[in-house]
C-alpha cells in the first residue's frame, strides 16, 4: 500500500515505521517547521550563551515491553538518558527532547511545513489537500499542485481536536470519538538567566498555579546559561487561556520567584508559549481502523497522556492495517 500520515508526532512515526518495515511506503505531512510537536525544544541565542528549552513534553517512562525495547534502542544510539531528578524511570532526549522524534523522523519520509485542510477520496483512492505551496514534484497530483495522492490508506495521527474535523466528513462515529475527547491547556513560560537561580531544586511540582517548573539546563546533555520550563496548571490555563504572553510570563516569573531563597536576577531571556491541545482525555481505544474505508487515527487521545501511549497507539494502528 501507498499510505499517507497525518502528523509526524510520537504516534504517527511509530505508525508509520512499523508500516515501512512490513514493505509499504508511507509518507507523512506535518504542519511544523521540523521535528518536535509537543516534544519540541526552542533554542534562543543570549548573550551568555545558546538556551534551550524543552518547552512541551519534560520526559517519557516506558513500562509497556515493546516500548521498553524501543527505549533500549534510542538509548544506545545516543538520544535519550536517564533524569534521575524527575525519578528513577525518568528519562529525556538529548540534547533535547525533540532528538527522540529528530531520530524517528530521519528514518521516514517527512515533509515538514505541510498543513493539511482536508482529506478526500476518489476511485483512485485517497487525496490530501495541502496549503502549502513548496512541494515536491513527487507529491503532485497532475491536476492539482496542492493534493498529495492517490494512497491506499489514510492515517490521522493529530491530536483529537484537529482529527475531527478531518474525519468528519468520511466517518462520523470516529469524528465523534475525537470530538468527545478534549485536551487541557498549558501555558509555558521559558526563563533564562546570566547568573545562577537560587532554587534548591531542580524540579517543582504543583504550588499554586505552577503545575510543573524545571531547571531545564541540569537535564543531561544539556549546556549554556541557567534555563527554566515553567508550566501553569491546567485549571489556571484554562481561565488565563487568552491572555497577553506578557502577562502570563510575568505572572509565572512571580509565582518562580517565591521558591527562591534570594532575589531573581533579571531574566536575558523572556517568553511565553500557549499549547491549546497540551494533554487529551483518552478515549482508552488504543486506535481506530476502518478497514473498508482504509482510514484510521492514532494519538495519544486514544490511549493515555504519555508520549508511550502515543508511540503504542502508533504501533497499534499499525498492526491492525496489517492485519486487514
């Protein structure tokens, strides 16, 4: 089969690879500037140095078998190590966490930048509507520059709020399931500072409307100025959803300046992130296939909050197409 993924996150590469070791030819379209999603890593230059921050997912654990194995390979090529300071089954990609889905994505075909408006089908099979204008020869159709198509199978592996309206029109009672699943919101904040913050710990975990703050720059692998993750609790979130960046910073900068047992030097770097879709309600299907209609979705949306849970929905799409 020729078959098209929606989303080049944890849940569509681990899809597609398993499909591209069964012998078929998978191409998957994702609107991001490169590999991250919500495992992304921002980099911003400073005056003391590069800062990084791992400004979506903070670390996965692995506890299923299959994704153990899966983990045992990436750690031997490099791209994950343990973080003791988020526990003993903790463990980060290095140099960022969007190495994980960097080393996924090199074995696949991914065309980044790509966002997809509409999926439609044909008695030739399955079409992609695309805005984007930069194309490869090789994912024109003849007719029209922005389709990608035909393919056997379509796979959505987007998060439940994007998936519906995609699905809508081809299956409702998938639609359905999408709609029903909604993500809480996250606002993040990424600090950084010339000199060090005098914070005993490395991680915080819910005090006040801080849900989760991280020392981003003892993670392992991890070099230049002190850098701190700074996320705010779902319910703040939610309330605060449509807030100045400004704002939101400053208030998340004020709550991290209370556990500091001295004042906070001036931040050099300042920024606010908005994830709309930050953590689904599971659905607990694993993964939907329509085998008549050769359409299916994955995501952790379908599973569990964890970025294991993706990559099993992944492998669990998968598995059924190839089954039938």
């Amino acid at each position: 089969m020729r078959i098209a993924i929606i989303g080049a996150g944890i849940a569509g590469l681990s899809c597609a690879l398993r499909l591209q070791d069964a012998g078929h030819g998978v191409t998957l379209f994702d609107k991001g500037r490169g590999a991250g999603g919500r495992m992304s890593t921002r980099r911003v230059e400073t005056s003391a140095g590069e800062a990084a921050f791992d400004h979506g997912a903070q670390y996965l654990t692995a506890r299923d078998p299959a994704f153990v194995t899966a983990v045992g390979e990436w750690a031997a090529a490099g791209v994950i190590a343990r973080w003791p300071a988020a526990g003993d089954d903790a463990w980060v990609g290095t140099p960022g966490m969007n190495a994980i889905v960097k080393y996924l994505a090199d074995q696949a075909d991914v065309h980044w930048r790509h966002r997809v408006t509409a999926i439609r089908r044909s008695d030739a099979g399955w079409h992609i509507a695309l805005s984007s204008t930069d194309l490869a020869p090789s994912d024109l159709s003849p007719t029209n520059s922005l389709t990608a198509g035909p393919f056997d199978a379509v796979v959505i592996a987007v998060p439940a709020e994007q998936a519906a309206p995609l699905l809508a029109d081809h299956n409702p009672v998938m639609a359905a399931e999408a709609e029903a699943c909604r993500s809480s919101p996250s606002w993040t904040v990424m600090l950084a500072f010339a000199q060090p913050v005098a914070i005993a710990d490395d991680i915080i975990r819910h005090a006040g409307i801080i849900g989760w703050a991280a020392r981003n720059s003892a993670k392992p692998g991890r070099h230049g100025p002190e850098a701190w993750v700074v996320q705010a609790t779902p319910d703040w979130s939610t309330t605060h959803l449509e807030d100045s960046a400004d704002s939101v910073v400053g208030r998340l900068l004020t709550a991290l300046a209370d556990h500091a047992e001295e004042p906070m030097p001036e931040p050099i770097v300042r920024a606010g992130h908005r994830w709309r879709y930050a953590r689904a309600t599971a659905a607990n299907h694993g993964a939907l296939w329509n085998a008549e209609a050769r359409l299916g979705a994955a995501g952790d949306w379908l599973l569990a909050p964890r970025i294991e849970s993706a990559w099993l929905s992944g492998r669990m799409l998968a598995d059924r197409m190839l089954g039938g």
